[in-house]
C-alpha cells in the first residue's frame, strides 16, 4: 500500500518533507500512528520518522522510493549518526505534529494540505 502512495505523491508532484509525506500516509494507516527513530543503512543512522499500524507493521513513504534500511527507536553502538539541515528541519516538523497538529497542517505546503491521500 506505501509504495502505490508513494508513487501517487510523486506524480502529484506532492512537497514538503518526509514528516509531511509520513503524516499524509498516517491518515489511511487505521490506529497508525507516526513515530520517530533511526533509519540504519551501512554504519550510518539516520534520523526519521514512519508509521506503525496497530500491528506493528511499519510504513514507509521515504523507505519505498530510496534505498532498503533498518529501523532503530536509537542510534546503536558501532553506528554513526548523520547530520544534516533537513534533519533538524525535521525534527521540529515531526514534534509540531505531535504538539499541534492543528498548526502542523496549517502551516504545510499547499501540495500537501490539498492531497487527498483516501484515493
């Protein structure tokens, strides 16, 4: 089901970031919920975020477009974590939403307020 989505929101041509593109995939996952972690490819850990459906199964919009990774709720010894812009980007989008969704949605692109994700 995540990867048809995906590919909807890249034909849409649907931006924002992955916290976005997650949050609108939350919304057909029934009881998903949007949680935060670490994406784990090679020796490196990467911040990010992803839904889980009541059965623990995980969801992805990020993880079916780019490249295969693990997923960790920590950066595991041996592993180095990546810094970046978008991430701290992120981080602040992906608490908003949990502290104000109402304000989290106001403030999304129009791509991404507009995107009917029940199609």
């Amino acid at each position: 089901m995540d990867k048809r989505f995906a590919l909807r929101l890249k034909l849409h041509k649907v931006d924002g970031t992955i916290v976005h593109h997650n949050a609108l995939l939350r919304r057909i996952i029934p009881k998903g919920q949007l949680v935060q972690g670490y994406s784990l490819c090679d020796n490196e850990a990467c911040w990010h975020c992803w839904v889980v459906d009541a059965q623990g199964e995980i969801f992805d919009v990020g993880k079916q477009l780019g490249i295969q990774y693990t997923y960790s709720d920590h950066v595991p010894e041996g592993y180095k974590e990546m810094e970046h812009e978008m991430i701290e980007k992120n981080k602040k989008l992906y608490q908003l939403y949990i502290d104000d969704p109402i304000k989290f949605w106001k403030q999304a692109p129009t791509k991404v307020k507009n995107f009917s994700a029940l199609k």
